[in-house]
C-alpha cells in the first residue's frame, strides 16, 4: 500500500508540474462535461420522492422520467462523433453546455410529467454528448505519461457530479419546491462548461486534421515538457491521411471487429451491472431497506462521498498498477456485493431487521464500481482505438453504453415488481460474473503500451497491418467479407 501510495504521490507532482499544469487545468475544465452527467445522474435520484407528490407518475411514468434523459444521450452521442470532428472538440463541448442550460431551466419550471420527460430528453443531448467529447479532448491534450490518470479527471467528475447533487437533495428536503429548485440548480455547472471551452485551446490534433499546423504547434510547446513535437505533428499528418481512408463500415470489417467488441462490451458490461439502477434509485432502494424518505436521502450522500472518494484513489493507481488490475478485481467485488443484496430482499423480514445491511452492500458495490468498470471503461476506449477512426468507434462504444443505461434503468422498477428485488440484483450479479469471464480473455492491459501493441494484443498482426498501412480496408478491396 505504500508504494502504491507512492506512486499515487508521484503522479500528481508531475501532473501539477511544468507545463503539465497547463494539461491539468485543460483536462479539469474539459471534465465539467462530466460533471453535468453525474449532477443530473444524482439529482433524479433525490428529486424523485418529491415530486412524485406534485406531478403523481405512476411506475411507468417514472421509468420515462429516468430515462428520456438516456434516449437523448443516445442521439447526443450518435452526433457527437461528427460534431467533434467538424466544428472541432471545443465548440462540441460549447454547445453541450448551452443545451444543458436550457433543459436545466425547462425542468425546473415543468408543469406536468410529459414536460419533465421532454426536459429531461434534452438534458440527454447534452450530456450524451459531453460523455464523449470529454474523454476525447482530455486524451488528445495530453502527454502519453499521465494520459489514464488526467483521462480519469473526468470520470472523478463524474462522481463528484453525483456527490453535489445528492448533497443538494438533502440540503433542499425541507424547502418549498424543493425538486423544482434541484433541477434548476443544474444551470450553474452547464453554464460554466459554455463559458470555459472559450477559453482553453482547441485540441492539437483537430487542429491538424483542419490544416491548422502552426496553431498545434503553439499549443503542444504549452502542453509537452520534453517531445519532439515536430515528430509529433509528423505522426499527427499522418495518422489524418489515413484516417480519410475509413468510413463507418470499416469499423465492422473483420480487421476492427476485435477492436469493437472490446469497446461494446466494455460499454455493456458497465451498465449491465446495474450501476446507474444504483444511481438514478439510490433513494428508493435505500428506501426498500425500512428507511424513511428523510433518511434515505441523507443516507444516498455517503453513497455519493464513497464514490467519490473510491475513484480519487482509482485514478491515482490507473497509472501505476495498470488497467485490468483494476478492473477485474473491482467487477469481482461489485459481484460480490449484488449477491449479497439479492439475499438480502429475497428473504422476508430480513432486511427490515439488520437495515444497515443493505447500505452496507450498497456501499461496497460502489467501491468495486469506482475502482474498475467506472474509470477503466471511458479511459480504454480513448486507448485502444487507433487515431484514424477513434472518434467514429468512441461514438459507437459511447452509443451501447447509454443504449444499455436506458434498458436496464427503464426496466428497473418493473424487474423488481415482476420477479422480485431480491431476484434483480441477481441478475445484475449474473452480467458480472459474465463480465469477469469476458474481461479475462480478451480485455488486454494498455498500460504503457503503444498504439501498435494494444492492436497486436486485441486484433492480431493483420489488424496492425491494416492500420498502420497507408490505405484502409476499402481501398485494398477489404471493406466487405
């Protein structure tokens, strides 16, 4: 543990020094993306219980109050692939904030349950859309040394997204209005993204891809301590010329399709487990244990501290232990945790004598969580994809994992009316015992590897050929098998 802590020591002096002070602060107001997915991931969670007294959804009803926010991410993300490249990272991230303002402000002001869904869809746009971009920015700002650990700057966000709004909740329980005001405090972190994307400098490597190479050059001489950033520019030209080469059915020929898995199950997996039923719920099911509304609130922000703080000490560690000693191991004790649970409601009575069980299993989960799928998921698929179709594959991967979020939080509440609570969280500790499986055999570790060997490791020689050769499949007669 002390040299883990070390390293976790050594990690942020070199992040903080130099010019990598300059990286960090890009990466942290980048990362505000994140923040508006975890504040509106939370704030539904506290909001819930009260306005169901005013606005009286029924089960279904609620269901789509979760989750139009999960269809717009999915449309959000679908198009932020394109928007990226085409108005660049930066005014992606722009717009993504001035959207989320706006669905922040209809919400607050909803008069009925169809109008909050229709905010909330909204809201979706944008988030979905941060929830790519951001990841992507950070990763392209910065040096190779400390990319897992600032690439994880958003994921802590993330988290801390979800820690402020479950603190608002239990600050605002007693006031007038109180889910009104919940909602709308949501326009402060979006507008704060608008407002900062105009100031930091566009990616170096969009600004390559426009023809713009004296602009990146002036921007890696503030980001890069010691590089060979002509070198860099080089491989950057490169890498755009090839890449013009690709389309979006070459990401399924056989020479990507290694890579795709990869990504897609990671996504899958990440919500499969049930980790945003835990978010969006984390009232109710805290309720499901005998507590009061009060009280479950109040008990949702140590869930919010625990994942927090869990995903500090992840991203300390990603860098120096590597990725899949983080992420088998916590999906491990996640699993753990959700057969617990499950045994826990499945025995009547049970969990209304020992309550403490089940925060406590709760509380583990988000551990297991925090340390693995949460952080490994967003930072390896702004790793293993190569350059040439990064942004198209991050999309996709980016698409499944919001498109899994929507199925397993919409169906939450009628699992457990249908076959029981108890029997739910056996099937989310099912898809982790798959997980594990899957992330054993074909989940390499990218720590310190190169582009060319995380190719070799996923797709074998024939898929690092085929991108690192001067054409893409389609024009080698290779598009279609």
């Amino acid at each position: 543990m002390a040299e883990a802590t070390t390293s976790g020591v050594a990690y942020v002096r070199y992040a903080l020094s130099g010019r990598n002070r300059f990286v960090s602060g890009i990466a942290a107001l980048a990362a505000l993306g994140g923040f508006l997915f975890g504040y509106d991931t939370g704030i539904i969670s506290q909001a819930m219980p009260f306005l169901s007294k005013d606005l009286h959804p029924d089960t279904v009803t609620k269901s789509w109050i979760v989750a139009s926010l999960l269809i717009g991410a999915i449309i959000g993300a679908g198009s932020s692939g394109y928007l990226s490249d085409r108005i660049s990272r930066k005014w992606t991230k722009c717009i993504s904030g001035c959207v989320y303002v706006g669905g922040a402000v209809a919400a607050a002001f909803a008069e009925s349950s169809t109008w909050l869904i229709a905010a909330r869809f909204v809201l979706g746009l944008s988030v979905g859309t941060a929830s790519f971009v951001s990841p992507e920015f950070i990763s392209e700002h910065t040096p190779k040394r400390i990319r897992g650990g600032t690439v994880t700057y958003n994921q802590i966000m993330v988290t801390l997204g979800i820690l402020i709004a479950y603190l608002a909740g239990y600050a605002l329980k007693s006031f007038p209005n109180n889910w009104r005001w919940m909602f709308g405090f949501a326009v402060v972190p979006g507008a704060a993204l608008a407002i900062s994307m105009v100031f930091v400098p566009h990616s170096p490597r969009w600004l390559v891809s426009k023809g713009r190479i004296d602009e990146a050059r002036a921007v890696l001489q503030r980001t890069r301590a010691d590089a060979d950033i002509d070198a860099e520019i080089r491989d950057m030209q490169e890498v755009v010329k090839r890449e013009r080469s690709w389309t979006l059915s070459d990401l399924f020929s056989r020479w990507v399709r290694p890579l795709m898995l990869v990504g897609i199950a990671l996504a899958v997996f990440q919500q499969f487990v049930g980790i945003n039923t835990v978010i969006y719920f984390a009232t109710t099911i805290l309720k499901f244990t005998g507590s009061t509304t009060n009280q479950s609130v109040l008990l949702a922000v140590y869930v919010g501290v625990t994942n927090f703080a869990t995903t500090i000490v992840a991203a300390l560690l990603i860098d120096w232990t590597g990725r899949r000693k983080l992420l088998i191991p916590g999906t491990g004790l996640l699993t753990v945790a959700l057969i617990v649970l499950g045994a826990y409601f499945f025995w009547p009575g049970f969990h209304h004598s020992v309550p403490w069980v089940g925060l406590a299993c709760v509380i583990v989960y988000i551990i297991g969580f925090a340390i693995g799928l949460g952080p490994v998921f967003w930072l390896m698929i702004s790793e293993i994809y190569p350059l040439q179709f990064r942004s198209k594959a991050m999309a996709i991967a980016t698409m499944f994992n919001w498109g899994a979020n929507f199925i397993v939080s919409f169906y939450f509440l009628q699992m457990t009316q249908a076959i029981g609570r108890g029997e739910t969280f056996w099937v989310y500790a099912l898809m982790g015992i798959l997980a594990m499986i899957f992330f054993w055999y074909k989940v390499p570790e990218t720590k310190g590897k190169s582009l060319e060997e995380i190719e070799h490791d996923i797709g074998g020689e024939e898929l690092a050929s085929a991108v690192s050769g001067g054409d893409g499949p389609a024009d080698r007669g290779e598009r279609s098998e």
